[in-house]
C-alpha cells in the first residue's frame, strides 16, 4: 500500500512516523534524565553518539535488505500474528533473532561506537553507559520510523500493537543494549591487560540480550522479553543507587571494604588491580579520590571546621 503512494505523500508519512518514534525517544531520555541528572560527560559526546546510532540503523538496513534479497528469506513469522505451532516454526525466528538482526545491528553499532570510545577520554562507567544509551535511542529513532511507517495505513488494533511494542519496549531495549556495551566498553578502556577480554563481552553480550529479546516477541512470548528488559534495567537501577550510595559512606567515613561491581572511576580500577595494598590503604585512596573529585569535598571541610 505505502509503495502506491504519491512522493510527497511518502515525505509527509515517513516525516509523520519520524516524530513518533522521536516522541518515545524524549520520553526515554527525560525518564534516565530525571533518574540520572548529575552531568558527568560532554553533551556533544553524546550527540556524537546518538548519531552514530542513526548512521548503524541505516547500515544494518542496508546489510540485511541485501541478505534477505540474497538468500531470499521468508520473513512472515515477523507479522505480529504469527503463531509457532511446531518446533520447526520455531528455526526461522531463531535463525532471524539471532543470525541477521542481532548480530547485524550490534556490529554495525559496535564496529562506530567503538572509534568514539578510543578518541573519548572516559573515566567512568557511568560515561560509557550514557554514551552506550546515547547510540541505542540513536538506532530506535531509524528503526521504529520504519516499522511505524508500515502500518500507520493499517487497521488501529495493528498501529496501536506496534506503536506499544516499538515505541515503548523496542526503544528501552535498544537503549539497554547500548548500555551494556558501553559499560563493558568503559571496562575495557581501563583494563588494557584485559582490553581485548572486554571488548569482545561488549559485543556478545548485546547481541545474546538482543537475540533473545527478538526472539521471545517473535513467537509471541513477549512476557520473557519483558522480564529479561525489566531485570536488565533494575540491574543497572541497582548498580546507580549503590554506587551513589557507596560513595556517601565513603565520604561520611564508612570504611566499608569496596569491591567491584561498585568501581566506576578509572582511578579506582587502577588501585584495585595495581599494586597490592592493604585494606584500610585502599579504602583511604578510594576515599581521598571521592573527596577530590566530588562538590563534597567542600561540605566535609565546611563540617569538619563547625565541628
């Protein structure tokens, strides 16, 4: 129906679809901005990267339109009511999920990303995993463009399944990808031993997430990819708080010992992994380091003089 369409209708229709996809992308960004307003990375990083997102989306559409020319694939396990009635429905959504979509689409991501994270200078997680959101929501934009595109001439039940399915948990999944790669991508920008160990969790642990997410919905089990996406983002939820946490002790004088998965400035991977220390060492340059690299630093003093 679309391809009958005159150009200008075309322009009006994808421009229309642009701003709904964009619409659920704000929404995103304001939900990790209110969660997470403390700016700790250049904004232009990230416009950096939410464009690398939009240039992957566009790449992977290119490699995979030509790959299901190619091999002349039959993609109608993709329409939203496809049901999986035997074990062998189950290859072609396998097969998609994790040997065209998955793997294209977080090596497209991967193969840009990765230039910007060797000319950034990151010293914390958080840094990678704001810049690995950045590129997702860049890559949901494209994605949920096209796909709105090809059903806004449809029946409403159809547009208003997909606006939720895309709209909503695509774009939180694209995001939690990109999270996950950046944090493996900030680990592997500090551990240079173990740089190469890294790198390559970035790449396959998106892609087994992002396999399995297409995969659960695709066969109409979209409960599990649910599940996965909501235990993925209260990990990371988890992480942020003890993190903030952590550090409020540190400053308040809580020698609490310090283990990862809680390191997240460069400087604290350097001393944990360094020279072997003592404990109450460690925790003493950990603690130095939170008090000179935090507004907090000033508020210890202030109190230490009123005391």
């Amino acid at each position: 129906m679309i391809l009958n369409l005159s150009i200008g209708n075309l322009i009006k229709l994808y421009s229309v679809s642009a701003l709904v996809s964009l619409f659920f992308i704000i929404l995103w960004i304001l939900f990790f901005y209110v969660y997470s307003p403390k700016k700790t990375i250049r904004i232009k990083f990230l416009l950096v990267a939410f464009i690398l997102g939009i240039s992957s989306a566009f790449l992977s559409l290119i490699v995979e339109m030509r790959l299901f020319n190619y091999f002349n694939i039959d993609t109608s396990f993709l329409d939203i009511s496809f049901s999986a009635k035997t074990l062998s429905d189950l290859i072609g959504p396998l097969i998609y999920s994790f040997c065209f979509a998955a793997i294209i689409e977080e090596t497209s991501k991967f193969i840009l990303v990765k230039k910007l994270f060797d000319l950034t200078n990151i010293n914390q997680v958080i840094d990678g995993m704001k810049i690995g959101l950045a590129l997702g929501l860049g890559f949901a934009l494209i994605e949920n463009s096209i796909y709105f595109s090809a059903v806004i001439t449809q029946t409403s039940d159809k547009i208003a399944a997909v606006f939720i399915l895309r709209g909503v948990l695509s774009t939180l999944a694209h995001g939690i990808y990109g999270i996950v790669m950046g944090y493996y991508l900030s680990l592997a920008k500090f551990y240079e031993k173990l740089h190469t160990h890294f790198v390559w969790r970035a790449l396959i642990a998106s892609f087994l997430i992002h396999g399995l997410f297409n995969f659960f919905l695709i066969i109409q089990l979209g409960f599990y990819s649910l599940f996965m996406l909501v235990f993925l983002l209260v990990a990371a939820v988890l992480w942020y708080n003890d993190r903030k946490n952590l550090e409020l002790r540190i400053t308040m004088g809580d020698k609490t010992l310090v283990v990862p998965p809680f390191l997240a400035e460069k400087l604290e991977f350097d001393i944990w992994k360094g020279k072997k220390v003592s404990r109450e060492d460690y925790l003493e340059k950990l603690w130095n380091i939170l008090l000179e690299t935090d507004e907090r630093k000033n508020e210890h003093i202030n109190k230490n003089k009123e005391d």
